[in-house]
C-alpha cells in the first residue's frame, strides 16, 4: 500500500448513498421474508478460526484478523454465509431439519485499492440460505429467482445470469475408467486450469512421473497395496526404512498418512494411463460455453462414442432449468460453461452469477449456488445439502446508478 | 526524519551486529565513511566524506518500512524484509544495488521423514490429505506470511510466468522465534523461514523442498520511491551508489 492510497479515499459515505442503501435492503430484505426466510444477524465480529480453517490463506489475506485483551483471534466477519451455516448447526445440532434463513449486514475485505467502487473493503451484503432442503434441484431454481427478483425489484432492469454445474463435472468424471485416486486430484485441480491440464499429460503418461523409491520399502508398499500384505505390514516397512535412514518421526503427521501416499505413488505406476480419449473428454468438457438450453444436447455430443452414462445428473440440470422458468425466471439463454463454478471451492453442484453490464464481469452483484461440503467441514461429520446466494448491496446500487455513485 | 527546509538525503543503516559492520565496511571500500554523531549510542550519523547525507542507524526491518513510507531516501537492509513488508515491492522502491553480504535464503522446509513429499506438488497432495485425517489444514509456521502466500500461490521470484504448483490446503501460524522448532513441538507440520547454511534446519530434523527457495536474499542498497527526490539528493544517490560499486547488470 503506497503513502497516497493511505490517504483513503472512501472512508466517508455521503447520507445520500447510505439513505439509497437503506432502501434497497428493505426491498430486498421484504422479498425474503415474504418467501419464507427467517432473518438472522451474526455478529460482526467472529472467531477468526471458523474462518480461517474453512477458507484458507488467500482469504485470510483480506480478513482483518485481531486479537482481544483475552488473547481470542477474533475477525471482523469476511462472509455471512459461515457464521448462518454456524447458526443452523447450533440451532439444530446437525439433525438435518431444513431451515431457511436471510441475513443482511455488512463483511469487510482487505482490498489492495482503495478507490475502486466495486470493490470496497466495507460493504452490505444480502444472502439466503436454504440449509437440507427437501428437494435441493427446487431450492436451487427458488434461490436463483429469488436473486434475480431482489435485483429487479431494487431497479436493475437488464442483468445477466451465468451459469455453471460442477455435479455433471464430477458425473462425468466417475463416469471415466481410472483410479479414484486420480478422479480426486482432477477434481482438486479443476479450480486452477493450468494445473488441471498439467494433472491430465501427468496422468496420460504416469511413469514419466515415477519416483526411485528405496527398493525394499517400495516392494513393501507395492505389496500392501496390491493387497498381499495388510496396510498395517506397508507402515511397518515404512518405519523400519526410516529407522534404517536414522530419520526421526515429529510432529502429527502419522505414518499412516505417508504410507497412505506413498502407496499412491506406487499405485500411480503401475495404473494403465490415463486414455488419452478421456483426458480429451474431461478438457473439452472444461472449455465447453453454450446457452443453458443447449447443454445437454453438447454434452451428449461430447459424449457420443463413450459408453459413460451421467443421464442424471443431465436431467436433474434440465429440471433445474424447467423449475427455474416456473419460478418465473427464464435462463434458458443463460451462458453455461463447463469450468465455471471451479474457482470457488465450496461449491459442489449449480452456481450461478449475476452480472450488470455497467460493472466489469469480475465484479457481479450477486453469486450463489449449492455448497454441500460447508456444513460438513465446520462440523466434521454431518453432511448437509445447502443452497444460497449473496447479494453485493453496494455492487447492486452502484449497478443500478449505471456505474457511478 | 528529515527536518524540514533542509534539503538533504536520508540514509538508513542497520544499527547493530553484523550487518552494521558489513555495510560500514562496504562504504569504507566506497571510500565512505559511516559515523555516528552525538552519543556512542546514538541512532543518528554522518557520511564525513557527504555533507549533505544524514545516516539513521535503525534496525533492518524497521529499514523496510522506512522505505516504503518514504521517511527515508535509502537504505541498506535485506530483500527479504523489503518485499516481506511491501507484495510489489517495485512499486514501492527500487532496488538499486546487491550489496554481497547478509546472505539468506527464504525457503519451505518439511520434516525429513515425509520421504513421500520432496516437492510443493507432493506437499499439496500431502495437504489434502491430512485435511481428511485430522479435520485441519496443515500449518505453516513462520515470520514470512506474504512471501509465504506469495510462493504457495505459484509465484516464482525471477520467473515471467506463475507456476502452477500451487499448494492451497495449509494455514500460516505466526511464528515469533525458533521456527525451526516448530515442527517437533507439534506447532505446525512444516515452516518457512531463513537458512544460511541449513545446519539449523538439519539439527532440527528438517529438510528444504526442491522447488522450496522462495528467494535467495541478501543485503541490497534500497530507494524509496515515495521519499521527497530533488536534484540535490538524486546527486547524492547516484554518488552513494558508484562509492559501493555502481548499479547491478540489469540482467543479473
């Protein structure tokens, strides 16, 4: 941060500006009540390790993170979305009741520029969240037109839906012959494409990759993983070969945990490589852009050939679309890309971002989609489908004054 | 720290141990002499040879953030601190010289019995599934957070392009002394920090990535590109710098 952004620019809000904000929240806030959501207010400031552990250091980067005269890390609250789904777990200790809930209150984000509208490091944010919905494919379509008709009824006439599935990316990818293992680190590295593309030559070519491992160990591992001898018989080569090597076992990381990766390796060698038709398949299915509409019919292409059969997850999107419109938003034009939905790494199913044309694409009013894995995390354990969306209060009404404040 | 009216170049040294002798030394080669004024213990001094120069002997990191407030037209001090303090640095300064002492290198060590993890692929890998197993992402211990995120993140100090070993699954512990250490405590799973020699990070059982040389550091005379630049002390920095060898190859 340079000495002249350190003059801030935006430290004041004119009332005109927070009398608009105000509005637009009780437009917002009305039409999510009327829906059925309870309203909920997380405080503003929040154990930094609810956090912290959930979403790693590149948010940490842009979380103010404090400590309290108790010596408690605490944080102002980067996000709603974790402290709701904190709420929902307290209030119904993991039992798996459906519960539905809107929030509206302000997040705070470290931003390198102080000056960009779009992206203050103080801003409103209005959300819902559907936590074990009966039917998670109509919470999805529900939540999306619920988003939209917020956007709309705050003033934003013209906004863009864009749409992503990571469901039928995984589909897809249980679909194609090849080790779990290496279907985990695909579906790990789907969030960087570079790596992504990376991971698929890797595994076309897997002894290319291959390690000199100590002979005996190796055998050893070979053995417990072929099944000729028991895991527990892997670990206790793996200790003798570091007893061997005079290398000292700290720490927590087990033994387990490496024999574990160590018979992956071993595994990864011996695997048949990946077909190159498949790695073909999976990056065709990453780069593929069309209209929501025309998706399955693309990716039945794609697919024409292969004996891989994802029909559900290609009919539950066609539901999706179909409830959607009964909701009363068409998205039948909606651009959907195979990749989109990958840099976010809660999601697990559909997402969805609305764009305004007087806002860069990378800053959208609004995002949500479904997050199966959250709850999970915070309570290791008990999984529960969710589905929710944000909306970028500031981003909306800057939107909405086509771009200026 | 420059009083005002004066028009005169501010100068920041390290003010103890070896660095100070280190830069003393190079100056005197330069055929400058550092001095300081007033008491023996006094954190302000003299280039005799420069009157226009005041010499501030403060510690190497409070260097960084000197420079990059522009309080100071130069100092000496690592580049670890400097892009420690400052993610784009060369928005902030320039590096103007390399300066051959107070060398470090900033790097990822892991304990040596991970003989499965030698790279910062295999450390994600490893990551991910220690997240499974214990519920936590695996910790960092160190003084370093952004050179940390930095080098996580795929960013290759002295490379165009990003790499796309990225590792995501981790978080930093903050680390106040004996990061080493840390590891066997049962503080963290692994560390950033600096290493001369690597006999520290052996004794503790440690071992260096390969692709874990986050940079290779050293003592470098540094400008602030925020400090109040005139043709006077434009005069003296390029004087300062010829007396300690003249400007790297740009290459280099």
């Amino acid at each position: 941060m340079s000495p002249q952004s350190q003059k801030d620019a935006g430290l004041v809000r004119s009332s005109r500006w927070i009398e608009a904000l105000g509005r637009q929240d009780t437009i917002v806030s009305s039409i999510f009540a009327r829906a059925g959501f309870e309203p909920v207010q997380p405080a503003v400031i929040q154990p930094a390790a609810l956090f912290l552990d959930l979403l790693g250091e590149d948010l940490r980067a842009r979380t103010y993170v404090f400590s309290d005269p108790d010596g408690r890390e605490l944080c102002l609250r980067p996000d709603l979305t974790i402290p709701t789904a904190q709420h929902y777990l307290d209030q119904n200790e993991g039992c798996g009741e459906p519960q539905r809930y809107a929030y509206n209150g302000v997040v705070f984000r470290y931003q390198r520029e102080d000056d960009n509208l779009a992206r203050p490091r103080e801003f409103r944010q209005s959300g819902i969240e559907h936590f074990a919905p009966p039917s998670p494919p109509k919470a999805e379509a529900e939540i999306l037109a619920l988003t939209v008709e917020s956007i709309r009824a705050a003033g934003l006439r013209a906004c863009n839906v864009r749409i992503g599935d990571i469901g039928i990316f995984d589909a897809l990818l249980e679909g194609v012959d090849m080790p779990a293992r290496w279907r985990e680190q695909l579906r790990h590295h789907l969030r960087h494409p570079a790596a992504f593309r990376r991971q698929l030559q890797k595994l076309m070519k897997p002894e290319e990759f291959g390690r000199a491992l100590a002979d005996p160990l190796f055998r050893a591992i070979e053995a417990a993983r072929r099944g000729t001898i028991r895991h527990g018989d892997g670990v206790a080569a793996l200790e003798k070969h570091l007893e061997d090597q005079g290398l000292a076992i700290a720490g927590t990381r087990t033994l387990d945990e490496i024999a574990l990766q160590l018979e992956g390796l071993a595994a990864d060698l011996r695997s048949p490589p990946l077909d190159p038709r498949s790695a073909l398949l999976l990056d065709a299915y990453v780069k593929l852009a069309t209209p929501a509409k025309d998706t399955v019919s693309n990716i039945q292409a794609l697919l024409k050939g292969t004996d891989i059969n994802i029909d559900p997850a290609l009919e539950q999107f066609e539901d999706r679309l179909k409830l959607t419109s009964q909701e009363g938003v068409d998205i039948s034009e909606a651009p959907f890309s195979g990749g989109f939905g990958r840099q976010f790494e809660y999601y697990t199913g559909f997402v969805f971002e609305i764009l305004s044309g007087a806002l860069a694409e990378d800053t959208p009013v609004a995002g949500g989609g479904r997050y199966d894995k959250l709850v999970e995390t915070i309570n290791s354990g008990v999984s529960i489908a969710a589905v929710g969306a944000a909306i970028h209060a500031d981003r909306l009404l800057l939107a909405v004054r086509g771009g200026r404040p | 720290m420059t009083e005002a009216g004066r028009d005169k170049l501010v100068l920041a040294v390290p003010s103890k141990g070896r660095l100070m002798e280190d830069t003393r030394a190079a100056f005197e080669k330069g055929g400058l002499s550092l001095a300081r004024t007033g008491s023996e213990r006094g954190y302000r001094g003299e280039i005799k040879e420069l009157a226009d120069v005041e010499v501030a002997f403060v510690s190497a990191s409070e260097i960084a953030d000197l420079l990059r407030k522009g309080e100071v037209h130069l100092g000496v001090t690592g580049e670890d601190l400097v892009r420690e303090l400052m993610p784009d640095a060369e928005l902030d300064v320039t590096f103007l010289k390399r300066l051959g002492f107070g060398h470090a290198n900033v790097v990822v060590a892991v304990p040596d019995f991970w003989i499965d993890v030698s790279t910062m692929s295999d450390l994600e890998e490893a990551a991910v599934l220690y997240r499974r197993h214990h519920g936590t992402r695996m910790r960092v211990a160190t003084k370093y957070r952004t050179l940390t995120r930095m080098h996580f993140g795929g960013h290759r100090y002295g490379e165009a392009t990003r790499s796309v070993d990225t590792v995501t699954m981790y978080r930093i512990v903050e680390s106040l002394g004996a990061t080493e250490g840390a590891p066997a405590a049962g503080l963290a799973e692994l560390i950033v920090d600096i290493t001369s020699t690597g006999t520290t990070l052996k004794a503790n059982g440690l071992r260096v990535l390969d692709d874990g040389v986050i940079l290779k550091s050293q003592a470098n005379l540094v400008a602030s590109r925020h400090a109040p630049w005139s043709d006077l002390t434009d005069k003296l920095r390029d004087t300062v710098l010829e007396a300690l060898g003249g400007p790297d190859p740009a290459s280099a």
